[in-house]
C-alpha cells in the first residue's frame, strides 16, 4: 500500500531524463566493451606495432590500470567540475584517444593513449550508475539498473565478438574506431539531457590528495601484479615482488588514512552497513567469474580448437546475445519475487553453465558449447540488476555517487583478481595433468609400444628415412597429444574454479536484509 502511494506521488519521468540515462549507460556499455574487445585482436595489434610477447599484455593492462584508479575518484571530480561537465569531457577525451589508439605506430603510443583512454573511459562507468539513482525516481531504479546490467554483462560477454570481427573484416585499427559513432550518439544525448549545475572547484582545495596519490600508485601496482603475474612467474621474478611490496604498502596507508580523513575520497564507512558491504562482496565474486569466463572461453577455443577471432567471437555471442531478451524482463519479476531470490536463482544458474563445462574434450568445440552459453547468458542477465538494487538499499541520494565508486570498483577488481587466477590456475594445472598421464605412459605399457609402433609405420610410410627418425618423431607426437589433453583438462578444472566461486557468491547474498530500492531501509 505504502510502495503503491510513493509512486503515485512520483512526478511522471520527463523523455529528457530517459535520453540523458540513455546516453550515460551507452557510455558505460562502451567503456567495459573496451576492455574485452582488444582481447581476440591482441596478436594483430602487436603485429601492426612491431611488438609481441610479454610486452604485448600491456596494451590491456594499460587501460586496466587507467580504468581502475579513476573509477572510485568519479563521485569526487563529478561534484568538483559539474556532472554534465565532467562527463561530456571525458567522453570526448575518451573518443580522441580511441582514434590515436588506432593511429598508434609503437608499443609506448600504444601504452600511452590506452592509459588515458582507460582514465577517461573509466568514468563513464560509475557516474552512468549514480545518474540512474539521482535522476531516476526509486520506483524506475530497477529500469535503470536493468540497463546498467546490460554494460556490466552483456559487453564483457560481446566484446570478443565485436573485436574479432572487426579485426578480420576491416582491421585491427577498427577495434578503436567502433567508438565514434555511438559516442557522438552519447555526446549529443548528454549535451540535451544533463541538467546544467554549477562547478564546486572549492571542493578541488580540500580534496584528499595524499589519499589519491596513494590510491594511484597502489591500485596501479595491483593491476600490474594481477595483469602480469603469471606473465613474469608471479613472486620468482623481482619485478613482481617489488610491485606487490608497492601495492601494499599504499593501499594499506590508503585504507588507513580514509578512515582518518574528515572528506575521505573513497568512503569505506558504506561497506559497514550490511546490505552495502555484502553485495559489494558478492559483487566481487561476480566480477571474478565475469571476466574470467570471457577470458578463458576465447582462449580456450584458440588454444585447442583452433579457431581464429572470427571464429571465436561468433561462439562467444551466444554467451551475450540472449542477455537481450532476458534483462527486460528483470524489473518485472522484481516486482513480484524477492531480489534476493532471484539473485541467487542467477548465480546458481551461472554456476550451473561452468560446470557444465567440465566435460571439455578434443571434440568440444562451437556446437557442443551453444548450451552451456545459452544458460550462462540467463545467469548472468538475471543476477546484476537484483544484486545492485538490494546493495544499494539504504544508501541516500547523497551517497550514492561514493557508494557507485566504491561498488563498480570492486567488481572490475575482482574481474582483475579471477582474471589472474584462472591464468595462473590453468597453467598449474595444465602441470598436473600432464604428470598424472606421463605416470601411465611408460614403454612397459603394451598400449604405449602399439601406440609408437603405429606412429612410427605411418611416418616410415610419409618418407622418413631412418626407422630411429620416425620413432623420434612418434615420441614427440605422443608428448604433443599428452600435452593437448592435459591443456583441455586444465581449462575443464578453470571452469570447475568458476563454478565453486559463484556458488560461494551465494553465501553473502542469504545474508542480506530485504529491501527493493535505493533510499529505502532496509529490515
């Protein structure tokens, strides 16, 4: 009765206010898209820079980097330079800087202008959630997040699509061109539909400076050991070591003076308050198994199967396309079930299509996967908006631009954190596997002497001279197939990690206090 009177008073929503939502979710859709969709080009753009190898990872890194410090400093800047203006700036920077990545003619211009594509990407994500919660009435925050759910999983889930065909249809260059026209579509959509509102440049004086630094360095230093750790064999290399002395040593003086700080720039007293604390944890679960199943599931198919980027990015569609019939529908079952329920209902289902994967085999390829993407697709649509509104109950209208910071940093950090993980986990278990089916492949095994005898008949028969060449040679084949399967099994066990995080994810959600909007109590 209460809920049906509060909307009843609620002024009609102007169109204005719908562009300008419009417009701010657009320009979070195309920062996280910038994330994933370098990842199937990535070779070719090392190629077009004359750069490869463990270099090449900088190019994401980069904008990682970029992106994850400036995202909790977005509530602070916006309040300092205006919302409007903060946000048509950046997401002109943010467009400039695309066209230079795509101009780019070394590894340092790259690295460079993904950075400050990262800095200035990065900002649309947070503000995108804080306008859904300052301009929206609470009865339309479920819409909004409903929207801002399509930014946060449906473009990690299409940018390798999008980046792979691009790259094989027009060019490596065309993966940072794809921004202009939907960011000349944001940047008009803002220009009409953003309120103007004075700058608070006093706000610039009395900023937390020393907590800025340290936030900096420390998170830059972070997603470096994150991003580049298995690269460099994690804490056997001194580079590594000395980046994680850096990031913790600022982060924990960071931590610390926030909480000492009368204006801190990042509030961390929010994560003290149940609902908000809990669903930011749940949140970084989310992020863990988001980005490292769309990491894992390219590589896989490139790594075993094959398959070019193309190739890879018609599969990985079908993890991204149903999203669009299912999030509609969000707000609407909101209405009548209880979003915590349907919170886990989404992260039972994910879960369920990880573990779906644990068959992997040599014959696993597009076909066999369509399934298991349908119903990652439903798992991932149906949990975000459900999660972010019940995080969000009882953060005020004042709070919720710290709170966005705070929430949308935490699940591309723990994107970054699974990301590593399943790098670093494949490759240990990879190790396994293989010593596991070495231990059964012995010259005393009748199958293994069948096994060479064969290989060694079919390369005497394909020209290999010497009888000792051809049995060298059905060694190495035999080494290679082990290799092959103990990979496969090491991305099966990948999906199996993913699978245990996202029902670990359910734990912090039970806990939570009911509640349906922001601003609401919680009880």
């Amino acid at each position: 009765m209460t809920t049906a009177l509060t909307r009843a008073a609620e002024p009609a929503v102007p169109l204005r206010t719908w562009i300008a939502v419009g417009g701010a979710l657009l320009g979070a859709f195309m920062a996280v898209l910038n994330i994933q969709i370098t990842n199937t080009a990535l070779p070719y753009i090392e190629g077009g820079i004359g750069t490869g190898g463990v270099y090449g990872t900088w190019i994401s890194t980069a904008y990682l980097i970029g992106e994850i410090i400036v995202v909790p400093l977005a509530d602070f800047l916006s309040r300092a330079f205006s919302v409007r203006r903060y946000l048509l700036v950046n997401t002109a920077l943010f467009l400039a800087f695309s066209v230079l990545c795509g101009h780019a003619h070394s590894l340092d211009e790259m690295i460079l202008f993904r950075a400050l594509q990262g800095f200035t990407g990065g900002v649309l994500i947070p503000v995108a959630f804080t306008i859904i919660f300052s301009m929206l009435p609470p009865s339309k925050h479920a819409t909004g997040l409903a929207g801002f759910a399509i930014t946060a999983v449906f473009a990690p889930a299409i940018g390798p699509t999008i980046g792979g065909w691009l790259n094989d249809h027009y060019g490596w260059a065309w993966v940072f061109y794809v921004n202009l026209f939907p960011g000349a579509v944001m940047l008009g959509a803002l220009w009409y539909g953003l309120p103007k509102s004075r700058m608070q440049l006093s706000l610039l004086r009395r900023g937390d400076w020393r907590g800025i630094a340290l936030m900096a360095l420390g998170l830059a230093a972070l997603q470096t050991v994150l991003d580049d750790g298995n690269v460099y064999d994690w804490f056997g290399s001194p580079f590594i070591v000395k980046l994680s002395l850096v990031a913790g040593i600022a982060l924990g003086a960071f931590v610390v003076l926030e909480f000492l700080t009368p204006e801190p720039v990042v509030n961390f007293r929010l994560l003290g308050r149940r609902n908000f604390g809990l669903g930011t944890g749940a949140n970084f679960l989310l992020g863990f198994a988001l980005y490292a199943a769309a990491y894992l599931l390219p590589q896989y198919l490139a790594v075993t199967q094959g398959f070019n980027a193309e190739q890879a990015g018609e599969v990985m569609a079908w993890t991204g396309l149903p999203q669009l019939l299912v999030v509609p529908f969000v707000p609407l079952l909101m209405k009548r079930l209880d979003a915590r329920l349907l919170a886990v209902a989404g992260f039972l289902i994910f879960g369920a299509s990880c573990f779906m994967n644990l068959h992997f085999d040599t014959n696993v390829a597009a076909p066999q996967l369509f399934w298991p993407d349908v119903v990652r697709a439903v798992g991932t649509a149906l949990v975000f908006t459900p999660l972010s509104a019940i995080a969000m109950v009882g953060i005020a209208n004042a709070e919720a631009g710290a709170a966005s910071g705070v929430f949308n940093m935490m699940r591309n950090l723990g994107g970054a954190v699974g990301t590593a993980a399943v790098e670093t986990f494949l490759t240990r278990r990879e190790q396994f596997h293989s010593f596991i089916i070495n231990a059964h492949v012995s010259l005393v095994e009748p199958a293994t002497r069948t096994r060479l005898a064969g290989l060694e008949n079919d390369f005497m028969a394909h020209g290999f001279p010497s009888a000792m060449g051809a049995l060298h040679q059905a060694a190495i084949a035999i080494g290679n197939t082990i290799h092959a399967q103990a990979t496969i099994m090491g991305y099966a066990d990948c999906f199996g990690l993913l699978g245990a995080v996202l029902v670990a994810a359910i734990l912090p959600v039970m806990l939570l206090r009911k509640g349906t909007s922001a601003g609401a109590p919680a009880h």
